[in-house]
C-alpha cells in the first residue's frame, strides 16, 4: 500500500495523537515510511497560524477563524501532503477538512457551503482515502484534554459548542460512509488500534 491519504478527526480528547502514533510504529514495522502531520501546524506558517488560532489574546471572528484555517491546509496541502503521497508515502494526518465543516459549520453556524468552498480551494478537491472519526462523549473528551494543560481557544468553548462538533462528525461519517468509519473513542486504545489497522489493510493498493 503506497500514496494514502489517512485522516484523524474528532472532539477534543478523543485520542487521535495516541491512535496515529500507534499506526505509524505498525507501519513502519511493515517497512512503510509514513509521514506524520496535522492541522493546522505541519508547516512553517501552518505553526504560526496555529499560534494564532488557538493561542490569540484577541477576538478572532468567525469567518475570519474560517480563512486561517483554510490558509494553513492549502500551505499543508502543497508543502507537505501532496509531495508525500506523489512519492508513494503514506500520509497520517491529525484533523483535516472534516474538521473545518464540524467546528465552523456545526459549531460556529456558518452555512456548509460556505465552508465546503474553503475547503475545495484549500485542497484542490482532494479527499481522504481513509477518514477515521475518534468520537467520544464531549464532556469525557474534554476532561481528558484538560489533563493536559491549559486550554487553548476551542477547548475553552462551552459544552454546547463541542456536542455541535460531534453531531457535525458524526453527520458527515452518515453522509459519507465509504471513506469515514466512526470508532468508540472510549474504549481500551489497544482495541482501537486493532480496528484501524484492520481498516487500513483493507485499503486497496
């Protein structure tokens, strides 16, 4: 299996850091040289858009919030991705356009097709060939992010936002079920594991 394209998504503290490690040690076990990223944050810019998105002391409104985010995947896109899957590697990456449509779309109220355009701009239409959903009750998720720190701007949203967010993942694995599988991000991380590993085998070469 060479040149996949293979997405995590889902609320805060649902574990996706913890289930790409573990496919990237497996792959590499395999003898594949997978490639790790995330949005925003895997390039340069993509780093200090970060900063700014979830670390601003500032207001930042929210079609505003909706540009810099799709900025940040259009530089991913073309500095990271698609070099990637053009020399046959495998690409994990931690949140992608999914996770636009589920934060600014259900969470924030902007309309879909507004967000569905950003994101068609900022990869050139390019989909996932695996999308793999970490859900998980928002209120349990959110626990388990603030053991690790400070929140930054949206784990700072109230519970409210957050169940917007699921229900949008959610829909979209309803909506697009060949690519997204939705995985029961509170059970044992082995088990998850297992799953995925099972997913991404049956991916056709």
């Amino acid at each position: 299996m060479t040149g996949r394209f293979i997405t995590f998504e889902g609320v805060e503290g649902g574990g996706k850091s913890t289930q790409i490690r573990l496919l990237a040690d497996w792959l590499r076990d395999r003898g594949h040289d997978p490639v790790l990223t995330r949005e925003p944050g895997g390039t340069a810019l993509g780093r200090e858009i970060r900063e700014l998105v979830l670390h601003a002391s500032n207001p930042i409104a929210d079609r505003a919030e909706l540009l810099l985010y799709g900025g940040d995947r259009a530089q991913h896109m073309a500095e990271v991705v698609e070099p990637a899957l053009a020399a046959g590697r495998i690409v994990l990456c931690d949140r992608h356009a999914d996770s636009l449509m589920a934060y600014q779309a259900f969470g924030r109220g902007l309309a879909r097709d507004l967000v569905a355009a950003v994101n068609r701009v900022a990869t050139g239409g390019r989909k996932p060939d695996l999308t793999l959903v970490l859900d998980l009750e928002p209120a349990a998720g959110l626990g388990r992010a603030s053991a690790r720190g400070a929140p930054d701007r949206l784990e700072r949203e109230d519970l409210a936002f957050h169940l917007r967010v699921r229900e949008g993942f959610l829909t979209i694995a309803a909506e697009e079920p060949d690519r997204v599988t939705v995985l029961d991000g509170a059970m044992a991380p082995e088990i998850v594991q297992e799953r995925i590993r099972a997913l991404v085998v049956s991916l056709k070469s």
